[in-house]
C-alpha cells in the first residue's frame, strides 16, 4: 500500500508541470490528441572497434540527416551507449556528440548507456585494474597518461554525462528543445536522492505516456566489480562504497519513476505507456548473475503493466541485434531468462546498434488503431526498420 500511495502522490505533484512539459517546442500535439505522431529510435551509436576507430562517427552526421530529411519525424529518442566498451571515456568525446545531436532539427530524448559511464573503470575503457599487491588501482595509461575523465571514475563519469547531456533539467537536445518532466524537478519528498536522477523524464504525446530510467547495461551495476577484472589477483576484496549504494539507489529511483509514470498514464486516461532504457534485461549472454540484478526494474514493469491495463512497448539496445517480441511470454525464447511472469499487454523491441549498416527505427503512434502484436505492430504502435546504406 505504501508503493501505491506513494506513486499516487508522485503522480499528482507532476499534474501541475504536466500542462507546460506538453506544450513540445516542436507544435507536437497535446496529450489527448488523436492525430498519429512519428518519432526516431536508436541506440549503441556510434561505435568503434578501437580507441581509434571513428568511422561511424564520421557517418553520424548523414545518419542525422536521414531523420531530419524525413517529414514525418518530430522527435528523436536515444536509448544510450554513445560509444563502444573499447573506447575511452573523455570529455572531449562527450562534448563531441553533443555537438554532432545539435544538428538534429527535432528534440533529442536520451538516456545514459553504461559504455559512457557505468564501464568506464574498465581497461579497454582507460580506466585500469586493482593491484593487490599495492592496493591501488593501476590505470591504462596512452603515451604515458591516463586518457579517461577522473581516471574511468564511474560517478564521476556520469556526473560529467549529466553535466554534457543534461545542463537544464526537463529540456530536451536537438535543435528544437521541448520541455519534458524529469525527476530532478519532482521527485518523492520521502527519498529526496531520487533528486540528482535529472536524466529520467516523462511526457505525454497523442495519448501516449513515454518515461525513460538510466538502466545501464551489463549488471546494472551491481555484479561488476570496479576496476577488477574477476580473477582473485585484481579483483579489490569489496566494493567500494560509491559502488554498493549506487546501484540500489538508482533501482530505487528507477522504480518509482516508473510507478509515477504508469499512475499518470493512468490517471490522465492514457491509451499506452513506451518505456526506454538502455539495458537488455533479457539478454541470454550475460548469465544468471548478471540478469539478476534486473529483477526489481522486471517485476515493476510486470507489475505496473498488469495494473495499467493497456499496452506498453519498451525499446532498449545493449544486445545489439534487432528482436521483437515479448519476453514475458512463455512462448518467447529469453522468458526463462526472467521466468514466472503473465504480462500479455507488454512488448519489448531491441534496437540495432554498433555495427554498419547504422539503423534507426521509424516508431508511428496512432491512438485510434489496435494493431495485433507482430514483429512490427502492437496496439496503436507500428514502426520500420530505417536500414542506413
């Protein structure tokens, strides 16, 4: 009961910005208009192979350009990793894509991968290794030096992202902004840490409520040790502190966001709720252990679905490889993954990403249509593979 009042409370406190977060500073409809509305998807772009490899970065700005070329396209959503786990975490990176999504003439909704902040300890990443034979952290070094931001800190990283991507809380990227709600603004009074979560967001579009959550990929950080590499001679004996309350602290802001955002949709009579995040919850490659610490965001969204009533799409990237389906379904080949679930109202579609051809998805809602769930259609939801040649 005290989840449900406090999602409730949540709720109403975001109905009072809810009227100017709609007023989209592209003329996108309200929230309870009927016309059918376009936007843009994708995810894990650019990568390279190497620290050196810039080769789909220098396709990015015709990448752009196929979206901002397209007529019907009037938002733009970037579901995280905007470089690889072999690419160092510097500012000057950061700050380079942020100025290559400036182009786009739409406003860019993004939410943090793990490559930009969560993996940054890591070697391939310039971060480096715990020596235990000194008790101190060894990092990659190019030319002498250290090329990551604060040594591959992973909250230091993401405070940098925050800083980059998300300087104003509740404003978009891209050459048009629009004012969405983010977590930074209103929050639950009782876990005021929820406050620092600038980059989780919601906002409503042709009856259609869409709320991102900061999932990183991997582990959700909990199950990856900073700056070990898993073996016993480099693996510190503990996690540090920054690193045991990150991940349930951000879990639970995840979670509440996501019971705020489904009691809205709810309360302001809502047809559909899309979720995006980055990481593949389902993603049969990463193990047991590292699925699990997933499970809280699965049984919320399990849960928030079955309650809402209606269907919910949720577009991550992580795994790669565009899938289509839903995983809560005995009959989809990853249910085992998360097994135990009756969640028919729910589907999930995994962007591609890291590899040429670059690709986008074209996602049209259209409130008045009841699509049958395919591998291209779900409820008011339909979209097509945008193949990059």
């Amino acid at each position: 009961m005290k989840k449900i009042a406090l999602s409730i409370a949540v709720a109403a406190a975001l109905a009072v910005p809810a009227a100017v977060a709609l007023a989209g500073g592209n003329g996108s409809p309200e929230s309870s208009s009927s016309n059918p509305f376009t936007m843009a998807v994708f995810g894990d772009e650019p990568y390279g192979t190497t620290p050196t490899d810039t080769a789909e970065f220098n396709a990015t700005p015709a990448f752009i350009r196929s979206i901002n070329e397209d007529p019907d396209v009037r938002e733009v959503m970037h579901v995280g990793d905007i470089h690889s786990g072999s690419q160092y975490c510097t500012q000057s990176y950061d700050q380079s894509i942020f100025d290559l999504w400036a182009t786009f003439k739409d406003p860019l909704i993004y939410t943090p991968g793990d490559n930009e902040w969560t993996d940054c300890h890591k070697p391939k990443e310039g971060g480096g290794l715990y020596d235990a034979s000194t008790g101190q952290i060894a990092p990659t070094l190019v030319n002498g030096v250290n090329p990551d931001y604060a040594g591959g800190d992973p909250l230091a990283n993401l405070a940098l992202v925050r800083s980059i991507f998300f300087p104003q809380p509740g404003l978009t990227l891209g050459g048009q902004k629009m004012q969405v709600i983010s977590q930074a603004q209103v929050f639950d009074a009782n876990h005021p840490t929820d406050s620092q979560y600038v980059e989780n967001v919601m906002w409503e579009q042709s009856q259609v409520l869409f709320v991102t959550i900061n999932l990183p990929g991997g582990s959700n950080n909990d199950q990856d040790t900073w700056y070990g590499d898993g073996t016993s001679a480099h693996t510190p004996p503990f996690q540090t502190p920054g690193q045991v309350q990150e991940g349930p602290q951000r879990t639970g802001a995840d979670t509440r966001w996501l019971d705020a955002a489904f009691a809205k949709a709810k309360a302001d009579g809502m047809k559909a709720v899309v979720i995006g995040a980055q990481a593949d919850m389902w993603d049969p490659e990463k193990g047991a252990s590292h699925q699990a610490g997933y499970e809280p965001i699965v049984s919320d969204i399990a849960t928030d679905t079955n309650a809402f009533g209606g269907p919910v799409l949720m577009f991550n990237g992580d795994s790669h490889v565009y899938q289509s389906g839903n995983p809560f379904s005995p009959s989809d080949p990853n249910y085992n993954i998360h097994p135990g679930y009756t969640v028919p109202d729910f589907h999930r579609v995994v962007v591609h990403g890291s590899t040429f051809p670059l690709e986008w998805l074209k996602l049209t809602i259209d409130p008045q249509a009841d699509n049958p769930a395919t591998d291209t259609t779900f409820g008011p939801f339909s979209w097509k593979r945008m193949i990059q040649q």
